[in-house]
C-alpha cells in the first residue's frame, strides 16, 4: 500500500463516522452500522494488499552454484519476508561460477548478484562492464583444502591434482597464498576447474582429484566422509575481501529506489543471521534452499559466527578494495593505481577509508 492509497482510505473511512451519529439519532441499530462499516474497510484493505503484491518489483539476482553459506543472509532475506517488506520480487538465477555470474550481470540478463566475487568484478569493470560494487558481503575468504586421507599437508601436494574454481577465479589466488608458506607455488600442482564448490567436492569424492578448496557446508561434508583438512584460507589470508553485492549500472540508473529497498532488506538479512538466538531458524532456511544436510549446516553457522565472515555494516572499504587491485595488478590482469572510485555507485556504496 503506498502512502496516497493509505491516506485515501483513512480519509474514507473517517468520512463515514458522522453517519455513525446521525444513525443513532434516527435509532438506527448501530452495530449493524458497524458491521457494513467493517466489511467496507476489510474490502478495501484486501484490494489494496493486492495493489501491494501488483507494485512489488522484480529484481533478477544472480547467484553461483547451489545455495550455500557465501550467501546465507540473502536466502534469510527471501524466507523471513524481508524483501517483500520493502516491496521487492526476488528473481533467483543460478549460474555455474562467478565469472559466468558476472558475465550475465554485464549483459544485463541479470539485474545484480549478491556474491559476486570481487576479482571478477574488477576485471569486468576495467574493460568496460557496467557494473558496480555496493556492498562488501564476505569479508575473509571461508574456505579449507581438503585432500585425501593420504595426504596430510600442504607440503604433500607437490605434483597433486588440485580443483579450484577456474583458471583466474579468486580461488587459485587463495591456493597460491596458502602454498607459498609451505614451499610450493601452483605451477608445482596440476589444477583442474570447477566452478562451485559443490561440483569440487564431488571430483574430490570420486578420487578424479587428490585435493579441492571448499567453502561450508561442503568443506564439512567432505570432512564428514573421512578427507583431510589441510589448509584454512583464513589462516593465511586475512587481507581479501571476497565477495559482495554488485549491480548493473544500466538497470540502477532507473531502479535506484528498488536498489535502495533491496539493501535495507539484506542488510537486515546480515543482521539476523548474526543473532546468535536465530541460530536454529538459520540453520533450517538453508537446509531447505539447498536441500542440505542439518549437521553439516549447522558446523557452517557456527564456523561463520565464529570466523566473523560476513561484513556487518553493508559499507565497502576502499582499504580493502585496493588490497584487491594490487593481487590483480601483481598477476598483470590490472594496470596500475586504478581508480578505486570508479568501482563504485554513487549515491548508493557505503564508501569508508
């Protein structure tokens, strides 16, 4: 209902109030009065809901692979009503992997992502993508490499079969920071792509891979069937943010209102996946959207809460974006000293520091 058709219907129904008194002057039975007079504003209130549903608008989001926790507040946000609260029709289109997502976005086929990982993005946006960043959403990458059982480090992978997600996905950039440390660099692994973690875990299970990098609930499943956990990203990398929200510049220039609503809605899904009394409900709303394992999903909460990896305050650090940019620039897939502000969407991004 918006504030015209709320007014109109207020003023309407005060306007009936004097015939309650002169109904009564000329001994007319006043409940029955009452009765017309609720049947007319529950009349009303049913047409203007349906006004309501007719005016929300369809926004097509784009997410990688199948639902899992990289996106949590967004399937909180679509169960819990929050976007239908701010008159948002959530469209979800999955894609195989984030650079298929940003692809998509850069087409216009969709509208915006809200995980859109941030090397993609940059990459896009440097040749021209009309895209923008306007909410950092993971801010430490939640993955572990897991291996199997007769693999005990990271030392062991030297001339190993490694998935990662593709050949300039922000996973070969985790795999390189985690191999260094312990001697090794990718060129001393064969690497294999998989765009989403659940397709990863699934060559790692059939043994047509001797390691995969994970993110929850599949890195738990993996460690659930008996494979090694042999690295943790955030343990070596705490500098990255990953992901985040990232819109079409051509569909916001008309949509600013929808953007806006959009991301009160999410922020707000932020909010209650960081209440640790929703803890229960959170783990069921994604058990359902991905048809998932409880036991699994619920070590991926904790293993969330714990490790603080969704940004809470829906701004975006310029600090962190630039940390960013020097990775890109350093593998010569960016020229140097970019310029951040064009990253972003103004009158929109929370830009700090």
């Amino acid at each position: 209902m918006n504030p015209r058709q709320f007014i109109t219907v207020i003023a309407n129904a005060a306007a009936l109030w004097p015939h309650a008194a002169r109904a009564r002057q000329a001994d007319m039975p006043l409940a029955g009065f009452v009765r017309h007079l609720a049947t007319a504003l529950i009349v009303a209130s049913a047409l203007l809901s349906g006004s309501r549903t007719q005016a929300a608008e369809k926004i097509a989001v784009g997410v990688t692979g199948t639902p899992n926790a990289l996106a949590w507040p967004f399937y909180i946000a679509i169960e819990k009503g929050l976007f239908a609260t701010e008159d948002i029709a959530v469209d979800k289109i999955f894609a195989p992997s984030s650079a298929a997502v940003i692809l998509q976005a850069t087409a216009g086929a969709l509208d915006m992502t809200v995980e859109g990982a941030f090397v993609d993005v940059i990459r896009a946006i440097e040749k021209g993508a009309p895209l923008a960043i306007v909410r950092i959403l993971v801010q430490t990458p939640p993955y572990e490499l897991l291996a199997k059982p007769s693999i005990k480090s990271l030392k062991d992978l030297k001339g190993k079969t490694v998935s990662i997600g593709g050949p300039k996905d922000v996973t070969r950039i985790y795999l390189n920071r985690m191999l260094q440390p312990n001697g090794l660099k990718d060129s001393d692994v064969d690497l294999v792509y998989a765009g989403a973690s659940s397709a990863r875990l699934s060559s790692l299970e059939s043994g047509a891979v001797d390691a995969a990098i994970l993110t929850a609930p599949f890195n738990f499943y993996g460690a659930s069937a008996g494979l090694n956990v042999i690295g943790r990203t955030a343990d070596y990398i705490t500098d990255l943010p990953q992901n985040g929200t990232v819109a079409n510049r051509n569909w916001a220039s008309g949509h600013m209102s929808a953007l806006s609503r959009f991301l009160v809605a999410f922020n707000k899904g932020v909010d209650w996946f960081r209440d640790d009394r929703n803890r229960g409900e959170a783990i069921n709303i994604l058990v359902a959207a991905g048809n998932l394992k409880p036991d699994e999903v619920a070590k991926s909460y904790d293993f969330f809460r714990k490790g603080e990896f969704f940004e809470p305050t829906g701004s975006v650090s310029k600090t962190k974006i630039r940390a960013v940019t020097r990775v890109l620039e350093g593998l010569g897939d960016l020229p140097g000293n970019i310029d951040i502000d064009k990253l972003f969407l103004p009158g929109v991004t929370k830009v700090v520091d």
